[in-house]
C-alpha cells in the first residue's frame, strides 16, 4: 500500500508541527479522523528542502471488539483504502495531491500536500474580518467575494474532471470534502463513496452508503431512498453533486456573514432547483460571467505564466499584474506570482551577459522587482517564501553594474528590506550599494545615499562604525549640493547608533562643515541635525566649535535660519546650564562626604597651629627687641602708625624667621607660601602718604646701621633690595656717592651707554663707577690710554668683592 513501508516506523521521516485536530468526514462518523500538519524532505533542484504535508489517520477499531464493531471496521477500512486508492490515481490541479500513505496496526494514513478543510478556513476568514481593517481581511468585502468566487470555480473545474473525464460521481460532495491550500486554490478530496454509476457494483455500493453525506448536502432525490433507476437518468449523475454544490455555497456565505451577491443568485437558484433536469451542469456553469470576470482571467493568466515560452508574454502579463496586485489575494501573490517572479528574474541573470538579450533583461528585472515591491508594500509576502524563491537571483543581481538594474533595486529596498535577512545585507549587498558612491550619475549617488537608510539596523558594527561612517563624510565634500545635505541628515538619523569615540571624531566636524556650507539647505540641515543630537555631543565641541558657528548664522539673510540658530543656541546653553549644575551638586556632595571624617584631622591642625602661633610670637618679640636695641624705635606720626609700622616689621620678621629653616617637602608646607623675601621698607610708613628714603635716612641712625650691617650681610639679600631712582639717597653726607657725582649724573644708570664695555665679572649686584660717556670710536682707537682709565673702578669694584673689607661696604 503507497509508496512507503508499513509498519510505526514508517512516519518517521514526517515532523509534526501542528497537533492532530478531528476531521469531520461523515463518512467516518463513528471512528473520527485525525488531521495534523508535518514536515518531510522534499529533493528539488538537487537541493533538499522541508514542505509542509497533511496526514490523515482513519482509525481501526480493535480486533476484541464485538461484531457490529467489526463491520464497522471494515467499511471505515474500507471508506480510507478507497478514498487512497482514487486519490492516487487522479491528477488534476484542484483536486488534492496524493504524497504518500502508510498503513499501521491501529490506523490507516495517508500523506497528501499541504491544506485544510474549507470550513476550518472559513471560520479563521471570519475571526480575521472581526479583527478589523489591521487583519488580514482588509482586501474588503468586494475581495472577499472575488476569492469565494475563484474557489467555487476551483470544485467547478474539479468536479468537471470528475464527471466528464473519468465518469465518476463524487458523491460525498460538503464543506469537509473541499480544502484550501496555502496558494489560495480550493481543491476537492474526500473520494470514499466516488462511484461510476454505469457499474453495478459501485453503484450498489453508493446507494447502501449514500446516506451517509447527511441532510444538510444531501439533495431531494437522494433523501427519498432513491432507486437505481432514477439515479442513472444522466451518466454520471451529475445533478446529485450540482446540488450539494449549491448548499455548499450557501453554507460558506453564511458562515462569513455576508450575503450572496446578485451577480451569483440566479445561478445558486437554478443549482438548488427541486427540478434536477433544470440543474446546470458543472461545465456550462464554469462558463458563465461570474466565473469568467477579469479577475478569474487575471488568475488563469498567472496559472499560465510558467507555461509562457518566450519572455515578452511573460512581460506583458507581469505588467497587467501591478496595477491590479492590491486586489489579489495574499495567498495567491505569495504562492503563485512570486515563484514565477524569481523564475523570471533567474532568466534574467542567466541571460544578462549575452549583449543581444541585455535590454529584454533590463524590463524584466524591473517589471518584476517592482512588482515584488509593491507586493511587499502590500503585506502580500511571506518572509520564508521570499526568502526562499526571490532572494537568491536578487543578490545576484546586486553584483550587476547595470545602473538600470541597480537603480530600481535601490528604489525596492525600502520595501524589501524587513524581508532580507541580516547576513545577506552585510555579506552580499552593503559593498555592492557603497560602491555605488563612487559613480558618475549624481542621481545613482543620491538614491545609493537616501536608500542606506533602510538597512543600517541590519548592518554590522565594523561596517556601521568605520566604512558606513567614512562614505557619509566623504560625501559631504560632493559637488552635489542635494547629496551634502542629505548626507548631514544622515548621519543625525545615525548619531544614536554610533560609539561615542566615533561620535567625538566625526558628528561636530560634519555639522559644523554642514553650517559653514554655501547651500542654504544644507546649512538648514547643519543646524537641525545639530539640534535633534544636541545631547549627544561633547560639551568641550559643543562650546567651542557648534555654537559659535550657530551665532554666526543667526545673523543670515534668512529668517528661517536665523530662527534655527537662535534655537540651537538655547538648546546648547541648557546643556552646558545643565553640566555646570551637575558638576557643583557632585562638588558640594562631595564636599559634604569629606567633611565628617576629617574632625581629627582638623584638631590635630589646630593644635600644630596653635603652636606655631605660639612659637611665632616668642619669635617675634625677640626680633622686636633685638631691633629696637640696635637701631631704635621707628618714626611714627601718631600711635596708630608706630603700631602699625611695628606690626608690620615685627610680622615679616616673624614669616621670614619661620622661612629660614630647610624646606620640609611640599606634603607639608602650608597652603600660603610664605614671603622669601623683605617688604620694601616704604611700606613701613603707612600713615604717610608720600613716603621717601631720605625720610627713612634722617629717623635711622646712620652709624649704628653701619655698625650693624656687616654683622647681617650674610642673611642680606641684595636682589630683594628696592633700588629703584625714586629711592635714591639724596642727601646723603657720607663720601659714598663720589665717584657718581664725578660721572654728572643725577641718577644711576641715567646717562649709562649700554655700548660702553664691562667686566666680565662684575656680578649683577656690584654698583660700579662709570666715567663720563665719550663720542663712539671705531674698534681699533678704543686701546686709548683714557678708556683704560676709565674701565679702572670697574676692576677696582670687582677687587673690593674679592677682598670683602669692612671699610669698601662704607661705600655702600
């Protein structure tokens, strides 16, 4: 029995993916059948591949049972090897297709193609019409009408095979003999009581079971225990199935809830009619205008489109198709049009490189691709199927350089996009698009540009984040000013995805370009984009490089630039309010963190400080007092100025003495830096308000300072020194100023020659005598006896620091 062995073992090589469900055959009343879904191998084009299958089981009744129970096994045993046996030997395209049957202890099965029964499919229909307009039942109810139609023409056809060709009535003709496959076609099954009427034995056969069809299909004739007589007026019998044809019709409407259309009334009357001689037969009714409008031709055509030999008929019925593909049902496009769709477009890719065929090639590509589009568009395509059939000959065309070819599968790729899957965009598509930028046609360029867009969420990061962003910016440079600025569009729509490190490199320099561009548009899209990424920015470009280039602009001539910029300035501005708000919150929480656990450090710092002060005040007082005893109390106009003028000694004595030790390190020095060196001692008067050095001269005592300034000279610093003109001892009455006086100056350095020579080693610190300036001489006189003389106290000086004598710092 078929084609396979028996036995448990042979269903193996079928996977069950849909659960058994009853199958409510009334033939198998008593012994319910049991419908499930599988899968199996199927070798095509010497490839495997998995399609779906139906397995029907007829159960057996056990061999224990009683002896009614054992005749019924024998004719539902009987019923299931029949219905096989017809099912195997008929072929026709809208009768099920036999695949394989198996017979098991406890049931016989049987394997056909892929389908359920139309009343299961019916009530889905309906559940989808209450899902409204976003189901899948949103064709309307024109459409829905249009696919009843093309069914009932399917049986029609069927039925005609059956009466005309092999001579046979049906017979068992219901809802639960008809069954819909995945393409949309309805198909006629369930052949347990087919009979040829011009043999007695099957025709003794019919009528002992003939009653089992069940009142609701059963026609009037038959319901009256008809004779052999009457049922072989017209071989076949015909009117029998015509009539359960007609209730069938009926049943479907209503299970729908909609009503039969006008154009189908008066045939389903004359089908219904109690007159079986006004019953038309299935041949005549296939015939009529309900079954033939343009959309059944439509149909036919599509059936007939493998079958057109040469590629312009193919052509032509592709081009009838589009206009009307919104029409067609889902089904039918997915099962029917995009098979015939990749064959065509197969051809194509085999005959492109013959030159003689090239433009033939070029209209069915884009005949096709543009129909598959619109079918995606449409939701008319199922992404398995799609993948399957037209994806393989539209990635070889993406290898095409054809612009042609290429433009219209940029133009698809919107549509076709949610469909491919993410590998084959990275390793078949992206390279082929990107090197689209590189042509001549600004046209391919800019649809190569606006057509990224539709994959970018299936590309890889190493394509994302390096060669995608690197083709972006280079097409900012375009001579195309509609390619610059769709290209800052762009990569604003792509910020988002992108790393932050590739962020920093490429978005401001690319707005920023954008802003500066002589395209009005593009300026616009330089200062929306940078706006809508604003956040994603770096605050150190955004400061430094975006909002200065958005001031510039909001003084342009247009007006909507200028409100573009205004806006992009605020927007900038509450970031950076924002991050300085940020950062003085985290500064002051971490301020408040640090402060609690520092108290010992805090009392540790103010016991070592109080001890410094302590020691600083003894330090201090013995410096005051050392100070008044060798050289007296300081002038004062008033109290308040000698207490000032102490003070202010006394304290530069006090951090002068407390900077003399070495250098701790910088881990402990204090947060002050303390002064390396003397206040100028003009600061010493602070209620005078025009201090002078001959002042400070007249109140000291000049002798004891002598006296006492040897003994300092090794903690004097003369670099602290002010020295300065204004400070000059005007009234001096000892001999120290005589050899400035002799070069008739007023003032040091006022009548100095720079050009004039010095010693080599004369330290920046020794004051020298300069002789009277003479008239310049060329090199060769300067060895005149006067210069050397003149050069003598420079020597003289330098000798005085050798020697160091306390008499030579009188001078001073």
């Amino acid at each position: 029995m078929g084609n396979s062995l028996t036995g448990a073992g042979a269903l193996a090589a079928y996977e069950v993916i849909v659960p058994s469900v009853e199958y409510n055959n009334p033939v198998y009343s008593q012994l319910p059948c049991q419908l499930s879904i599988a899968l199996h191998n199927v070798k095509k084009d010497e490839k495997e591949q998995k399609e779906k299958v139906c397995v029907f089981k007829f159960p057996k009744v056990p061999s224990s049972s009683s002896s009614a129970s054992s005749t019924t096994e024998k004719s539902s045993s009987a019923f299931a090897l029949r219905n096989i046996q017809k099912l195997r030997t008929l072929r026709h395209p809208f009768v099920v297709t036999y695949v394989d049957s198996v017979e098991l202890d406890e049931a016989n099965v049987l394997v056909t193609e892929s389908c359920q029964p139309l009343e299961t499919w019916l009530k889905e229909y309906h559940r989808k019409l209450q899902a409204g307009p976003e189901g899948a039942a949103s064709e309307g109810q024109a459409g829905i009408v249009q696919e009843l139609v093309w069914g009932f023409r399917c049986v029609l056809l069927a039925l005609s095979f059956l009466h005309n060709t092999c001579g046979l009535l049906h017979g068992n003709l219901g809802l639960h003999a008809v069954f819909v496959a995945p393409s949309g076609d309805w198909k006629l099954g369930a052949l347990e009581l087919a009979a040829n009427m011009a043999t007695d034995d099957e025709a003794e056969l019919f009528l002992r079971h003939q009653h089992l069809l069940g009142t609701a299909f059963l026609s009037p004739e038959r319901a009256s225990s008809p004779d052999l007589a009457l049922l072989r007026l017209k071989l076949p019998p015909y009117y029998l199935d015509i009539y359960s044809l007609g209730r069938c019709m009926e049943t479907a409407f209503a299970l729908l809830h909609i009503p039969v259309p006008s154009t189908l009334t008066k045939y389903l009357t004359l089908m219904l009619s109690p007159d079986l001689k006004k019953r038309p037969p299935c041949n005549k009714l296939s015939q009529c205008a309900v079954f033939n409008s343009d959309y059944i031709r439509l149909l036919e055509s599509i059936d007939e489109l493998a079958l057109k030999s040469s590629s312009k008929e193919a052509l032509e019925v592709i081009a009838k198709l589009e206009p009307t593909v919104a029409d067609i049902s889902r089904s039918i496009c997915a099962y029917k049009i995009m098979p015939n769709i990749a064959r065509i477009l197969q051809m194509a890719v085999n005959d492109f490189p013959n030159r003689d065929a090239r433009e033939a090639c070029r209209q069915s590509v884009q005949l096709s691709v543009s129909l598959v589009s619109k079918m995606s568009q449409l939701g008319k395509l199922d992404e398995e199927l799609f993948v399957g059939a037209c994806l393989p000959p539209l990635l070889l065309l993406w290898a095409t350089a054809d612009r042609a070819v290429r433009t219209v599968q940029l133009e698809s790729l919107k549509n076709l996009a949610p469909l491919i899957p993410a590998a084959a965009v990275n390793k078949h598509i992206f390279d082929n698009m990107v090197a689209g930028f590189s042509d001549s046609n600004a046209k391919l360029r800019e649809t190569t540009l606006m057509s990224l867009m539709y994959i970018v969420d299936k590309l890889e990061e190493p394509q994302l984040q390096d060669k995608l962003v690197r083709c972006i910016v280079s097409l900012q440079s375009d001579s195309e000013p509609s390619i610059r600025t769709n290209a800052t569009i762009f990569l604003g729509r792509i910020a988002s995805r992108l790393k932050d490190s590739v962020r920093e490199k490429v978005l401001c320099a690319a707005f920023s370009k954008a802003m500066k561009d002589t395209f009005l548009h593009c300026r616009l899209a330089g200062l929306k984009t940078s706006a809508a990424c604003v956040k994603l920015l770096a605050l150190p470009q955004l400061a430094s490089k975006i909002l200065p280039q958005a001031a510039l602009l909001a003084l342009d001539k247009s007006a909507d630039l200028r409100e573009l910029a205004l806006q992009l300035l605020e927007a900038g501005t509450d970031q950076l309010r924002a991050a300085h708000k940020l950062t003085s919150a985290r500064a002051a929480a971490a301020a408040a963190s640090s402060g609690p656990p520092s108290s010992t450090h805090t009392s540790s710092s103010s016991s070592s400080s109080s001890s410094t002060n302590s020691s600083s005040s003894s330090s201090s007082s013995k410096v005051v007092e050392d100070y008044r005893a060798n050289i007296g109390e300081l002038p004062s106009h008033s109290s308040h100025s000698n207490a000032a003028a102490a003070g202010g000694w006394a304290s530069w004595s006090v951090l002068q003495g407390l900077a003399k030790p070495q250098d701790p390190g910088p881990s402990s020095r204090p947060s002050d830096p303390l002064p390396q060196s003397p206040p100028p001692l003009s600061s010493v008067h602070v209620a005078d308000s025009n201090p002078s050095w001959g002042d400070l001269d007249d109140d000291l005592d000049p002798p004891d300072l002598k006296k006492k300034a040897p003994d300092d000279l090794d903690d004097l610093d003369l670099d602290d020194l002010d020295l300065s003109p204004s400070t000059t001892h005007t009234n001096n009455k000892s001999n120290t100023n005589t050899n400035t006086n002799k070069s008739g100056g007023g003032g040091w350095g006022e009548d100095l020659d720079l050009d004039d020579p010095i010693a080599p080693s004369a330290s920046p610190n020794t004051l020298h005598t300069v002789s009277e300036p003479k008239k310049k001489k060329p090199p060769a006189s300067t060895a005149s006896t006067g210069v050397v003389k003149k050069t003598k106290p420079v020597k003289v000086a330098v000798k005085k620091l050798e020697v160091a004598k306390d008499g030579d710092w009188d001078d001073f």
